[in-house]
C-alpha cells in the first residue's frame, strides 16, 4: 500500500533539532523541497532558508550547513 497516494506534497512536516530550543518547523519553502525528496525517493535535497543554505541527507536524517559543516538530525512528522 501507498500511504503517500493522493497525499498532498505538504502531507509532512520537517524539522530540524535545534537543541535547547527543541524541534524546530521547516520554513515553508524548505519543507516543500523536503518533502519532494523524500516522495521521489531521492536520497538528498538542497535549499535555502532564511538561516542559510544546507544539504539534506535523506539517508542519515541530517541537514548540513554549507557555510559550517554543521551537521543536525531532522525528522518529519504527520
């Protein structure tokens, strides 16, 4: 079974670990460009927020800064 089927593109939201601040929302552009990867099936995905431009790794669940090196654990949740 699809669970993605019919779903809209938004049907997850990522996050990004922001530490003490807890979990922290995508920004809308940044989530759509996430979500498109993980619905593809692709393994990674780039954009840019308002706080800098990252690679998201699907595979390790991590977004990283490209200016740092910055790695931090994301998850998606309904």
């Amino acid at each position: 079974i699809d669970v993605d089927a019919g779903a809209p593109p938004a049907a997850f939201r990522w996050q990004v670990d922001g530490g003490d601040a807890g979990w922290l929302d995508f920004d809308a552009a940044s989530n759509a460009a996430a979500e498109d990867a993980r619905r593809r099936g692709a393994g990674s995905a780039a954009f840019t927020s308002p706080y800098g431009s990252y690679d998201l790794n699907l595979e390790f669940m991590v977004q990283i800064n490209r200016a740092t090196g910055t790695a931090r654990p994301v998850r998606y949740v309904p």
